[in-house]
C-alpha cells in the first residue's frame, strides 16, 4: 500500500539523540551524548522498599484504572512544593501529573497551536520539545542565546514580525544544551515582552534542582499575575525518568485543556510510578536526596571541565554551567564539525552534533553537547582525552 | 488572557464516561458505569514478587530511561504471542509497547491524519478512542452495528461517499459498548472493503482474551496480505491499567511514523511497568490466570443477565455477549434515556448514557450501557433491581 501520512509527520524524523543513544548503548562507547542520570544518583533501595510497601497495603490502587489529573495526594503534595518552594503556584492555576516534562510540552503545542503557527524557542534548544512542536505542523522561531539568556532585541523582533505566535519556550535553568542560566533580569523582561505581545510562555525546569554553584533564580511563573505561564516540572532528573512522572502547572482553563489531551493519549500516567513519587517526597528527606545528587554531578561536572583544560587545545572554547547535566563546545570556527562527531564515536566517544539542537539542523554549526552524568568519573577522564587527541589532530 | 486554543481542540470535551466515574467514585453509588478489572482479577501478590525481583535484580535497569520502542525482551514475546496465537505478526510488521491501546488509536490517527480527514467507526463506539480522533480536528463516519458487525452496505457507501477516509476503526471482540462480536464473514467482507478503497484498519482488541462463551474467532490482523491493518493489544484487562501497558502491530513503514509521534509525546512507556509485564508473562502461567479471569467475569456478567431478566420491565431489552465487559440495554423508543440515568444516578447506580459512544452525541439515543466488572456480585443484583424499578415507574 502506497501509505500517505499526515503532512505534520512527513518531515518528522527521530531525534538524533534518541538515535545516537541507540548506537551508544555498546558498552565499548563512552557515553557523552546520553542525558541519563548517573546510576548511583537513583534512591534504588528507597524506591524498593517504597513498591514493597505500596503492594503491601493497596495492590489495587497501584493497578486500577485512575484518573487523567494524576493521584491526588501527590498533586497536594506537589502544589505545596511548588507555592511553598517556588512561590509558583496560584489559586488560578491547576497542577496535573504527566507522563513526563516532555509530555507537558507536547499537550500544551496539541491544545494551543493550530498547524502553521509559531513558537518562539532558544536557539539552540532541546531537541525532544522542538520535535513535539514540529509534530503539530507548528513553526520555529529560535531566538539566539547571550551568556545570560535569549538576546532580547531579537525576541522583540520575532514576537513583532512572526505571525500567531503561541508562545515561547523556555528552559531557564542549566539550559539544554547551552548549560546557560537566564537571569532574573532577563526572565523578568522576557515575562514583560510575552504579556506585550498577548503570547504565553512555556518554562520548562527539568534541572532546577541540580544547581552546583551560584544563587537559585525565580522562576517565571513566580511573576505570573497575568496568567501566561505554562510551568512544566520533573522527576526524571531528581528521581527516575524510566518511571515517566511530570508535572504541569498552569492557569485552570489553559489546563484543563491539557487534560482533555492527555485523557485521549494515555489515559493517565501509570498510577505505580505516582504512587513511588509520591511516597518518595513524602517519606523520604527530599531535600538531602537533592543535596546528595548534586554532590554526584557537581563533582562529575568537575572532572570534565578539568579534564577538558588539561587536553583540549585552545581553539576550543565552553561554558562553565552553574549546574544541569551539559557542557556546551564550540569547535574552531571553520571545523567540519559532523566529520569529528563522526571520528570520535570511531574512536569510542559518542557526543551531540550541536546542529540537532537547531530549529533548522542545516544551519552551520560548529558546537557539539557533551553529557557528564552518564559516564563514570574515568569514562570522563579517558573520553575527553580522545576528544583532545582528535581535535588537535583535526583543527 | 484571552487564551487562543487550537481549532483541534475548542470544541473537546472531557470524556463522559471518566467524568461520571469521578462521581461515582463515591463509594455508595453502585458503578455501573466504569469498566474497571475486577479487583480480584489483579494477580496482586504475583506483581508484588514480581516487583521484589525487579527490584532486587536490575534496580537501575527499572528506573533510567529506556528506548522508544518498548523493552526489547518484552517486545520479543509479544511478537511470539501475537505469532503463534494469533497469526498476526508477520516479517513485514513492526511491534512497540504503548502506554495503552488508547495511545495506538491516538498515534495512529496523529500519523495519518490530517485535518478534516475522516475516519470510519462502528456506531456506537468506544468514546475515549472517538475523541482521540476528534482531537486532531478528524471528521467521524459511524456505521450501524448488525449483530454479527458493522452493516455493509453502509460502510461500502460509507467508503465510496465520504472524502479522504484514512481508516476503519473497529472493535471485533466483544465490541465497547455494544457487547457485539464482529464475525469471521464480516471481519473478511471488512477487510475486502477496506483493501478495495485503499483505507487502513484499526483493529482494537483489548477484550478477546476475556471471552465467556462461543468460539474464537481469527482477528482481521491474521488475513492482512496487503499490509493495512494495525492492531492494538493491551495488558489492562488481562493484568493491570494502572500500568498503562498496550502495544501495537503494524506494518513497518507505519510503525515507524507512530515511535516518532510517540518519542515526542511520552518518550517511552514506564520501563517497570513493561518489565512487570515481561515477567508475569515469562514467569507465571498466564493461560491459567487468563482462565481465571475468564471465570470471574463469566460468573459476575450472568448474575447480571440473570438479574436483567428478572427485574427489568418487557420493555427493556439488551444483548447477549459472548465475552467483554459491557451489556448493552435498549430502553422503549418513547424513553427519555438521560432522564433515567439521572433518574438512576440519584438513587445509587451510575450508567453511561449511550449517546456518549455515537458520533454526534445529540442524535436520538434510548440505550444505556452497563458494566459488571466493577460491581461486586451483591452490587450487580441490587443495583439491577434499582434499574428495574425506576424502569417500571419511567417507562
């Protein structure tokens, strides 16, 4: 049969790095193009005991049909967090659970995007929510990133001259990939220039938690009187991606959108996985979990940047992340930066070619993304010295 | 903010069905309207061990990320299972694990719809997969059900008069709501038709394993030569929708155009939930416990017939089904339907009206649908006797 597929997904291809995780996943390759956390980040045991416990006394409740808004009790526990935490929740916004950040992203283009709309986004910017945008036939408008966030007379530009933009697309923490921080400042402007121009935001805080150094930013929503923004949350990085738990806080009527989406995509998020979310935040100490794997990541952070002094030459340059799980490099300007990607995994290095992180992927590009929370400390040490020995070979 | 929602969406409504099972989540409405497993038809204690196992064996395995696809081992037998008990899995078709069939019948209609296409179903249909297609602005065919299936001569017209019909969504088995079995002339006679206008199929099929009486029939999977069918399977009647565990065959080229949708969507399905569904199949007799659960419905829905047959007035009438959850009762034509749900609802037993399963839920409707699973047996028998009794007084 000569199959004809909708025209949003006939462009649609993979994501690179789902791709490249797919070849990474020998053993014989270091895995700096992955986002997974590190294996000694995740409370294995505490989350045992939690399932032993949770099958113990309701086996039901953990297998039963449940509702599209998530458990209950965890949405509390989660709406106290984030007023409490984050001064990020108001009594006009709604908090439902999703099967992930990615999932908020994506229910949040389905409800508000009609095909060839606009969304405005970083540039670069993470591969996974730009391919959720794209899937509904919506445009990309990537707004170039200063050391401290989007610049903002280009973000005026394309809000005034692009047509139906829906909203923008933030992640303003540790971004992925650049690992930049958008400053107060700058997240205080961006807010002003969305209301503006009658256009929500999308702030997307995966790696809030896993700050290393520097002060902790307020979030966008925190400043949400106007009710614009859209705040996605996670536990993959703080938790367990594999047990799929996000969360999505939003003005009520703009969620209630959202969990009419959900509730014909996946019905709910499997209730098990909230179940262990929730008995982790509420019988466990949170906070020095969070204490715990940003001591991982800072020290591991640590050891690639050394590591990146001691043996890459001095054509290539990186940011110093305040925290997150990237280091974003900048190859010399005239390298065939897809031919080193492509030598290095040879080598047994696998990276990101910065150009998947594009709104348009044939734009020159000569960065790539380098993970550190997936490899071990002498993966760190021994990769990074192959991609030391390969550019200095090849720039 | 005057919010902006998409065309797609403006008009979607919460699912019926889940909105009067948060109602009748009050414990002394007798519900009739969910379609909840029995509780005694989860093998709790075995996904308890099960659990341990995983958990004491592969924790890190259980919680890091994980492929698009679905676990590979799991995938594995699925493919057997659908090989060798089915007949539905040939070299040309591809298998990945869903978070639930329901996310089939979304992906499905994201990959090849456009908006203002049509999609042709059964009349009624199962709702939450109706407003899956609804969601991406996909115009409905319905097609009233003989009672062996679908009606022919409507669907052929169906084919032949509606424009740019992409599929045929059908539920063979035991069909929600209706309890009507498509049988094996039709399911051929279907696929004919399908194959003659150049249209896929949408083959449903989370109750087959839950038949009580009859024989099996082959699905229209096992007679797809020309590669248009797509199958749905699900492990939320044989084991647990909590875990929201379903899978898809389909053939390659289309497979692969539904792990992109579903890679922005959610990413993967929970990596427990899936390695809790690859153990109980590998390690337990899972025949047997399908028998078991088998029995249990085979028992709860004759007390239900029993009772109906006992209580309710003539002037009701309903199906027979050889399997599934759901009976399907025709009040008079002169009924008020949703004057007696109501009516019903206020005196402690829930139904679903039926015109929530039609494709315009304002044409006439004087049916209900009734569920046995959820009830516990004294719940069946007092429940129907309230129906009865408000029927004789109505009607």
């Amino acid at each position: 049969m000569d199959y004809s597929f909708a025209k949003r997904v006939q462009q649609l291809k993979p994501s690179v790095i789902r791709e490249i995780l797919k070849l990474s996943s020998d053993p014989n390759v270091i895995p700096f193009s992955a986002g997974n956390p590190a294996p000694e980040a995740f409370p294995s045991e505490q989350v045992a005991e939690i399932t032993n416990d949770i099958f113990g006394n309701n086996p039901i409740g953990a297998l039963q049909y449940s509702v599209t808004e998530g458990y209950t009790p965890l949405r509390n526990l989660l709406k106290d967090y984030m007023k409490n935490k984050h001064n990020s929740f108001k009594e006009t916004d709604e908090l439902i659970i999703t099967s992930g950040a990615q999932q908020v992203a994506e229910l949040t283009t389905k409800a508000l995007c009609n095909e060839g709309d606009t969304v405005i986004c970083e540039s670069p910017s993470f591969v996974g929510v730009l391919n959720a945008i794209r899937s509904f036939g919506v445009n990309l408008c990537g707004i170039p990133l200063d050391q401290d966030g989007m610049n903002l007379e280009k973000l005026e530009r394309a809000l005034k001259e692009e047509k139906n933009v829906k909203f923008i697309y933030i992640i303003p923490n540790f971004q992925n990939p650049s690992g930049i921080t958008t400053s107060w400042e700058k997240r205080k402007a961006i807010y002003e220039l969305a209301k503006k121009y009658g256009v929500m935001i999308l702030e997307d805080n995966p790696y809030g938690e896993l700050r290393v150094s520097g002060e902790p930013i307020p979030t966008i929503k925190s400043i949400d009187e106007d009710e614009i923004v859209i705040y996605a949350g996670s536990f993959s990085k703080v938790l367990s991606p594999g047990l799929r738990v996000g969360w999505c806080v939003a003005p009520k009527t703009v969620c209630s959108k959202i969990i009419v989406c959900k509730q014909v995509s996946d019905v709910h998020t499997t209730i098990l996985s909230q179940l262990i979310a929730d008995k982790f935040m509420r019988d466990y100490d949170f906070d020095s979990h969070i204490a715990k794997i940003r001591e991982i990541y800072k020290i591991k952070m640590g050891i690639m940047l050394d590591a990146l002094k001691k043996d890459m030459p001095s054509s290539v340059t990186w940011n110093i992340p305040e925290g997150g799980l990237f280091i974003w490099c900048d190859l010399p300007k005239h390298a065939d930066m897809l031919g080193y990607c492509k030598e290095t995994v040879q080598r047994g290095v696998a990276v990101v070619p910065g150009n998947a992180f594009l709104t348009d992927e044939n734009l020159p590009c000569t960065s790539i993304r380098l993970n550190f929370s997936t490899p071990t400390n002498e993966q760190i040490v021994k990769g990074v010295e192959i991609l030391g020995k390969t550019a200095k070979e090849l720039f």
